[in-house]
C-alpha cells in the first residue's frame, strides 16, 4: 500500500477545486512523486508508451507530452526514438524535475482544458497520461489537442471510467461521426494503481487526427 503521504496528496489533488489549488498540491509533491506512484504500481505511462509506439512511427516529430510532471514518459520515449519532444504540465514544480533530466526540446506551463498556445497542427502526436481523470481535465480538454495535433497524427489518452461514461464516450462517437478522427483502439479497463485502495478503473484510447 501506499505510505500515508502519498495517500494524503493523492486524495487531495482529486478532491481540489480549481487548477491554481491543483498546481500548488502538485508543486508539493514533485520530489517525492516518483518513488511513491511506483510504490503505488503505477501503470499510465507505460500503457500510453506502449498504444503511441504502435500506432506513430519512430522519429515522428515533435511530440506533446501533455501533462508531462515529473518527465517519466518524456526519458521513455526517447529510448524508442522519438527525439524531439515537448512537455506540458500545469505545475512549475512537476516540470522542474523534467527539466532536470535533459529530455525535452521544450517544457511549457500551461494547463489543458483552456486554450493553448500552439499553431493548428503542430505536433505529430500526443500523449497524455493520467490527466483525464477526477479533479483533473474532463472532456473540455479534448478539442484542443485535436486541434494542434496534424492529419494523420496519434493522440493517446488515458480516461477514468467514470469520466468514459459522463460524456467521453459520446464525445468521442461524435467525432468520429463529424469525421475529425478516427478511433484506432481502447485497451479494457484496468486499475491504474493496483497499490491504491479503491481506485477506479481507466482505459487507454488511440485517436487518429483526420
């Protein structure tokens, strides 16, 4: 089980009311975030490497971690050859301990579900783990990463189940009936933290940009 620290952020970033309490919660939590999501069998990460690997060819560039914190996908997806990546986060501490492993291209402060600062199309995939979830961003955050992602490009998201079930789903559908994407793959549902007690299960997605 989680130590009661983790616990203790953990249910706080879930429980915040807005983004500014969250960004603070997760500027407390950047040293010791690592080692305590592991100690939870934290799987996101790995799930949304594994779904962007197969579905975006090696070097396809630049790539969007959106809602990078502390930079674990960012050092795992240059390993497979994906050199030129940018990082997003909503908490300046999370980002300076990317920053500190010398993997991105860029890092940027910003928070999704608002309008972001990129061109149309400008990046060839995105991935984003475990931000679609409780407290977090919710279906408001999508249209935009499907605007700065290009035809063609992959985006990969992990979505809490009771999330998929209040709007993404219909969402989703709804895009791909609009034909702005098209919906490659969902993996079942899994618990994200096997370590946590009484988490709710999420799936991994994989949407193509029309």
């Amino acid at each position: 089980m989680p130590d009661k620290q983790q616990d203790s952020f953990l249910g706080a970033v879930y429980e915040a009311k807005d983004p500014d309490e969250i960004a603070k919660l997760y500027d407390g939590w950047a040293n010791s975030y690592e080692s305590e999501m592991a100690q939870a069998g934290y799987r996101h990460p790995s799930i949304c490497v594994a779904l962007l690997a197969r579905h975006l060819p090696k070097g396809a560039e630049p790539v969007l971690d959106a809602g990078a914190g502390t930079g674990l996908i960012g050092e795992w997806l240059g390993i497979l050859g994906y050199q030129q990546v940018e990082g997003l986060d909503i908490s300046k501490g999370m980002l300076e301990v990317a920053a500190s492993k010398g993997v991105y291209s860029k890092l940027h402060n910003l928070a999704l579900g608002r309008e972001l600062p990129f061109q149309d199309g400008a990046f060839a995939g995105i991935v984003s783990a475990g931000v679609f979830t409780t407290g977090h961003v919710g279906v408001e955050g999508l249209d935009e990463l499907i605007r700065i992602c290009r035809s063609g490009g992959v985006i990969v998201l992990t979505i809490k189940d009771d999330l998929w079930d209040d709007g993404f789903a219909q969402k989703i559908a709804s895009l791909t009936k609009d034909g702005l994407v098209d919906f490659l793959e969902q993996t079942d549902p899994y618990v994200s933290m096997p370590g946590e007690e009484g988490t709710i299960p999420g799936r991994g997605i994989v949407l193509r940009v029309k």
